[in-house]
C-alpha cells in the first residue's frame, strides 16, 4: 500500500483494561497486575508508532520482554501456552 501513500502499523496491546474481558465472560485472572496497560496509553504508543512510520508496535515493557522471549521459544511450546490462557 505504500505506493497508493498507505502506512499499516500492526498494534499489538497485549493485556489491556478496556472491560472486553467482562464483557466476553473471560476470566483472565491468572496475569499479573504488572502486565495490564490503560487504553489510553496503548492509544498513544500506537499512535506514536503510525507517525514514526513502524510497521509493528508492541506496547508496553511487560510485552515487549515477552515478545523477545517467544522469539526464541519453539513454536509448538508457543501454541500450547497461548491455547491455555486464551481458552475461557
């Protein structure tokens, strides 16, 4: 989309309080209090991140060490993980 003067930025948030987990019945008790952002700051990180014209944008500190990590963690250990905590 660059051609056509399009910039994308993927945002990813992480855990964030916006009441979607109440919402969606999803108990996410078992995070950290450390690992929840506000909304409004996630807003501005992402924001900060279309104008600097990056292509991705992990938000927080919590995330981003998490991040890192997953980077070197084999796939399959990965998926297990992520289809324990995101199962309701």
């Amino acid at each position: 989309m660059k051609r056509h003067g399009v910039n994308v930025t993927a945002l990813l948030p992480g855990l964030t309080r916006t009441g979607f987990q109440e919402t969606a019945d999803y108990d996410a008790s078992w995070a950290p209090s450390f690992a929840w952002q506000q909304p409004d700051a996630v807003a501005r990180t992402g924001l900060a991140a279309v104008a600097a014209g990056r292509a991705v944008c992990i938000s927080g500190a919590a995330n981003k060490a998490i991040a890192t990590v997953l980077r070197v963690t084999p796939r399959s250990l990965v998926r297990g993980i992520a289809g324990r905590v995101s199962t309701p």
